[in-house]
C-alpha cells in the first residue's frame, strides 16, 4: 500500500523494496539497463 511520494534515502534504496510485489521486477530491470546501452 503506497500512501503517496517518500523521500527515499541512500539507506532506502540499499535496501531495497521491504513488501512483496513493492518493486520492480527483474525483466523491468534488465529493460531499464538496456536502455542505456
């Protein structure tokens, strides 16, 4: 459940989505990298 935009920390983003189905998946991952080919 997304209550709206978050300052996301460096802290944050080490760590990464904490709730299942939060993040980004792998194939949306592997297309953004790809793109900057």
């Amino acid at each position: 459940k997304k209550d709206g935009p978050k300052a996301l920390t460096d802290q944050d983003l080490l760590n990464g989505p904490q709730l299942p189905g939060n993040g980004t998946n792998q194939a949306d991952i592997d297309a953004l990298l790809a793109s900057f080919d």
